[in-house]
C-alpha cells in the first residue's frame, strides 16, 4: 500500500533541530516532489539547535514551521496536530546517547517511549493521516559476533537504556500498525555521520580534538566494529521509504562501511594531518585508550537488500568519500563549532525562547 505525494501536505517532522533531523529537513526542501508544510516540532534539549536551520526558516518562510516543544507534552502535541491538520509524521525526536542513558536513563524512558506513544495517538485520531515514519536504531539489535548481519527479522536484544526504548518505541509503532492499522512505516539505520553532528559523538569529536591537538578518546582496545552512514543518505532513504515503502514494513538502512573504531580514527587523523598541511606531529599520537563503557556492543552490521531490492536505495557516499566530506565541513564551519562547543547557542535559544520548562 502506498499513497501518492499529493497527500504530504503537513508534514509533523519531531527532532528536526537535531543532527538527523536537521539534515532531513534540509533535504526535503531540496525535493521538486515535496511542496508541502513542515512543522518542526523540538524541545530544544542540548542537542537540538535551532540555528542549524536559520536559512531554511528565511528562505521557506510560508512553508517551515518551527515549534519549540516536547513530545512527551500530550495537549501540545494534540493541539499541534488540530491547528495544522497534521497528515503525516516523521519521527526523530529521541534521546539518543548511550553514555547519557547509563547516567539518566528516566528522560529516555519519558521522551522515546511515552513521547512517541503520545504522537501514535495524536495521529490515530487525524482523519485523513497518511503516514507515521518512526527513525530507529540498529541498537535495537543487540551486539553481533565476528562473522552475520542485521536483518528486518533479527530478534530484538537491546543492551542499554538507550536501545532498550528505542525498541520499545519500535514495538508501539508496529502495534499501533497491527491494532488500529495505522498506516506505520519503520527503518533502522546504522551509525550516521555527516554535517551538523553534536560534537560528543565519535566523529566530530576526533575531528575537531585533532585540530586542537587534545587527545583522542578511543574505547577499550578500539576494535568495536559500527557500520557507517552518510547522513544525507540516510535522508534520501527516508523520504523514499515515505514515498514508496509499504504500509507496515521495516526497513534497514546501512552504509555498507564496517570498519574498526580504531581505523576510523586513523582515517580521520589523516585527513586532519593532510588537510591542515601537518606532518611532522601526525594526530595519531594523540590517540588515547580509555577505559570501555558498560556494556559497549562489539560490533553493528546491517544488511540492507530489503530497500535495496523493494525502493532501489542504496548509498552514494562510500567511507572515504563521507569523511573527506565531514572533515571539510568541520573545517569550514568552525563559527558553527565554536557556538556549539562553549554553549552560546544555548544563550540564543534562552534569548528566543525561554528555558526549558
């Protein structure tokens, strides 16, 4: 079952000020075969910044949207839903670190399950709804061995707070698919990287450590195997899922990159090295072994035939092609960093709107 892009009229995007969320948002006004509204509703948590988007606000001024707010707010959201008459959802809006979720594992349980349950409900009473997307993860999974793959069909076994709600929230939407037909779409992605990453995650962090000559952190032996993926291809997936795919499936979205922590951070250290012109203290001495975090899974690897098969999907960035890319946008948009890094975006957004209630 699939609906025609006539029906995307007002689109609900949640997160969109995140990384993912923010990309998508910039990918979707880029498409002659979207014309429609965005509603970008976000809370605007550490890593939601609004700035990501000032441009698109300014040049899609009728048709962009933004709503600081939380999805685990059950009025606001429904309020949301009447006033723009809500056709469509694409879900991002998590919490979604896995250090965070050991310290304080409540706000994972609050916004990606109770938030994402309060959304389902929001869109079961729309009457003319055509689409709930729910992003997930492939932590849902668990941790794989040396040798096999993700599938749709892998059991789930979250293995932290943060996996463990996105696989409940996974299973609300398929529910809410299965009970009241709901017209639900899933995809489970592997670990995106790309422009607009909060610098706390693996990449960025090694990025601009090594333009800083800091150390370089890197778990246990530095041999955990993660699967990688552009985030602009990521977000051509989506919206191909949202187009085409069928009502009710699941569809792993991978880069079809496995590669080592350890050679990541070499990759990057190089491209630093090569970049900046340095040669003679090459970044790689910089790198730090620090101890491993609980319960850290071995290794992620997806096997995406089912969109690549059903939706003709599959990336166009390879590795080296993706980093060389990030690497420059860091390098390029170090204004941006610095905001990000020392919090003044955190003062803009209190000067906008407010603290977080």
């Amino acid at each position: 079952m699939t609906h025609g892009l006539q029906h995307y009229h007002n689109v609900l995007i949640t997160g969109g000020c995140g990384f993912i969320g923010s990309n998508f948002i910039r990918y979707l006004f880029e498409q002659h075969d979207f014309s429609g509204k965005l509603i970008n509703l976000d809370l605007l948590t550490y890593a939601g910044n609004p700035e990501n988007l000032l441009d698109i606000q300014q040049k899609y001024a009728e048709r962009y949207i933004f709503q600081r707010g939380d999805i685990s707010d059950k009025s606001l959201v429904a309020q949301l839903f009447e006033k723009y008459d809500i056709d469509s959802v694409c879900h991002f809006a998590a919490e979604s670190h896995v250090d965070r979720s050991i310290k304080q594992p409540d706000s994972f349980i609050q916004t990606n399950i109770v938030g994402t349950f309060h959304l389902l409900e929001a869109s079961l009473r729309q009457k003319n709804f055509y689409r709930f997307h729910h992003i997930s993860t492939d932590e849902v999974f668990g941790s794989l061995g040396p040798e096999g793959v993700f599938t749709e069909e892998t059991p789930y076994r979250p293995r932290n707070p943060y996996s463990a709600s996105k696989a409940s929230s996974d299973h609300l939407v398929r529910a809410y698919g299965n009970t009241y037909q709901l017209p639900v779409t899933i995809s489970n992605c592997s670990n995106n990287y790309g422009p607009f990453q909060f610098p706390e995650k693996l990449i960025p962090l090694i990025i601009l450590n090594a333009l800083e000559k800091k150390p370089l952190p890197v778990y246990g032996d530095g041999k955990h195997v993660r699967d990688w993926l552009f985030v602009t291809d990521h977000c051509e997936a989506i919206w191909l899922i949202m187009k085409q795919g069928r009502i009710g499936e699941t569809y792993n979205i991978g880069g079809m990159t496995e590669r080592e922590n350890i050679d990541i951070v070499h990759t990057i250290c190089d491209l630093v090295d090569d970049r900046i012109g340095q040669h003679s203290t090459p970044s790689r001495k910089l790198i730090r072994f620090v101890q491993d975090r609980p319960g850290h899974d071995r290794r992620y690897a997806m096997d995406f035939r089912k969109i690549k098969n059903e939706l003709g999907w599959k990336p166009r960035e390879n590795l080296d092609t993706g980093l060389k890319k990030t690497v420059d946008w860091y390098l390029m948009n170090q204004k941006w960093v610095e905001q990000v890094r020392t919090g003044e975006y955190r003062k803009w957004i209190k000067d906008q709107y407010g603290e977080i209630s």
